[in-house]
C-alpha cells in the first residue's frame, strides 16, 4: 500500500511498467498495489499516469451514519428500487433504526477523529482547523501553485455558506476579491480535492425549462460548518447531510447510479434526483422541519406528473412521523433512510 500517491507524479508511470512486466511473463495478480491520496488520482496532474486497464478506482468519502454505527449497509436506498412503491412504508417499518437529531449529526461530521474520538465541540473544532491548515499548506500545493492561501480560504469560506445553493462563479469571485478566473481554478481545486461537490442538474429534455447550473455543497457536513464560522444550521446543511449518505452508497454500486438536483425557471425544484443506468428515477425531497406539510411536496408531485415512469418521490424530514403525502410520494423521517 502506498499513500499520497499525487505527491510523486512519477510513480504511477513506474508501477504501469512493473505491472506490464509482470502481465507479459504471466505472473501478474489482482490487487498488487493498493494506491491512496487525498485528491482524485485521475486529475491530469495528480499523478500523470491514469493507469487506465491495469487499476479500479473507489471514492472513500466521509463515513454515513450506519458506518458510525459499526453497520456494514449504506441505508434503504437500494431497496426504493428493488421494492414497489406501495410497499414503501412498510419497507422503511421493518427494522428498529436509532433516532437522531440531524444537527447533532452535522456538527459531528462523517471524519472518523471528530466522529468517533472527539468528545466535546471545542476538540472537534481544533481538529477541524487543523485538517484545512493542512489541506491548504500540504494537499493543495501538492496538486498546483497556489498563489494566496487567503484568496483560497474566502472562497471556501463563501462555499460553505451557500451549500445547497445554485454555483454562481461570477459573484463569488467578487466576494472574495479574486478574478473569475482564478475562482474557476480554485473551485477546480476544491473539486479535484473531494471538498466541493458540484451537483449536475437532471437534464434530460421534457416540455419544462429546466436551470442547468450545478448546485454546490461540500463533502462533509460538519467541515462546512466549521469553515462557515459555525452559523445558524439551516435546511440546506441537511441537504448536505443526506448527499453526504447518498454519494457512498452511490459509489459502491457495481453500476453506478447518477445524483443530480432538478430545478426549472419557476423555482420548482427537487433537491435530489437518483437516476439508475436502467433509466429508473428516484426523487428525494429534504425538509429540516419535524411537520411537514403537503406545500413542501409540491416539487415531488410536479415533478412526477412531468416524468410518470419515475418510481415515486420520497420527502425526508427531521420529524417522526411516515405517511403518504400522494400517489407514490411517501413522507418519512430521514434516520429511517439513512
């Protein structure tokens, strides 16, 4: 096993030649090496060799709730698929899930010290400002020359507190004082990383204009808060709460599913949509209010009249209680999912 493998761009180019080797004199196995890093070793500069046929490439992202719980699944989100619509709500009754509160979930974060080590929000927070010291000094610089470290951090910091929110480069390189064009190198950067995520817009083409601008949100919960300054939690970190148990789950299929956003110029939106390679569609509403209302389901129920072959919609809430909010629209508490 070898770590850090973008800090030595010429590694990959000679393991491809020890692994031709062996694969000519017939002694090549799976799995010889095992290569990690803290950047996507498919960036053209993270190691300049892509090892394209000879390696499988897997995301580990911050742990989801049942990993801190010592639970080897990913949650329910393979079983909406698997499970007619109808049966959903006895789906989600079939086990006994621990109850949580979100905001303690999103303050803890899915990094295994804060998560699972750290006891009190005063540690947490030391660690966390340690991590971005570090990735800033260390994982960035490792991937390009980066120019001003202050830039970068304002422009995490404006990030952080527009989670959830359509990307809107132009303004954000205002706000942080920096060229359009370095914010496009920096949000790169951050991409690259595995800190921002950009959230594709749902694009396939129906009788409703569509917005097709990424969404942004940030790969663990509780570092964006910290980045953040700590503020008041909102609905969008638990958005980015359950994103950050989806892209797992998503990652770890042998055939990867797609997660998007879908939005149109009249503000209808679903926070998430989950489209199998089959074409089978899942929306995925998020509201941080324990009382729902039928009014936050408008988005689901628009956008199954809009694609009827969709499976059915799902609202996750921080409440208690599950009912159905229309034809396969099901109403559910998020840690019944998750």
């Amino acid at each position: 096993m070898i770590d850090e493998v973008q800090r030595e761009p010429g590694l990959a180019r000679a393991l491809k030649e020890v692994i031709d080797e062996l694969a000519h004199c017939g002694t090549a196995t799976r799995a010889q090496f095992v290569l990690t890093g803290s950047a996507n070793l498919l960036a053209p500069r993270a190691v300049g060799e892509s090892l394209a046929g000879r390696a499988g490439y897997t995301t580990l992202w911050p742990m989801t709730r049942n990993e801190r719980l010592g639970r080897g699944s990913a949650g329910l989100w393979s079983d909406f698929f698997t499970t007619p619509a109808q049966d959903w709500y006895d789906l989600v009754h079939a086990t006994a899930p621990a109850v949580a509160d979100w905001r303690n979930e999103a303050r803890i974060g899915g990094y295994p010290t804060p998560a699972l080590q750290l006891q009190s929000a005063d540690e947490r927070a030391v660690w966390f400002q340690g991590y971005m010291d570090t990735y800033l000094d260390r994982d960035v610089r490792d991937l390009a020359n980066l120019g001003n470290a202050l830039d970068m951090r304002r422009l995490m910091r404006i990030a952080c507190n527009r989670i959830g929110q359509l990307v809107n480069r132009a303004a954000w390189a205002i706000d942080a004082g920096v060229a359009p064009t370095t914010a496009l190198r920096y949000l790169d950067l951050l991409e690259q990383s595995y800190q921002l995520i950009r959230l594709d817009a749902f694009a396939v083409n129906r009788t409703k204009r569509l917005i097709k601008s990424p969404k942004a949100y940030w790969s663990d919960t509780a570092m964006a808060w910290h980045i953040a300054d700590s503020p008041p939690l909102t609905g969008f970190h638990f958005e980015n709460l359950i994103l950050g148990e989806l892209l797992p789950w998503r990652d770890a299929q042998s055939r990867r599913p797609s997660v998007m956003h879908w939005r149109t110029t009249n503000q209808d939106e679903v926070d998430f949509v989950i489209e199998q390679p089959s074409g089978a569609l899942l929306a995925i509403e998020c509201k941080s209010s324990e009382r729902p209302t039928l009014s936050d389901a408008k988005g689901l129920k628009l956008f199954l009249q809009e694609y009827p072959n969709a499976i059915g919609g799902i609202l996750l809430h921080a409440g208690s209680e599950t009912r159905w909010l229309g034809e396969r629209i099901l109403m559910l508490p998020w840690w019944r999912v998750c």
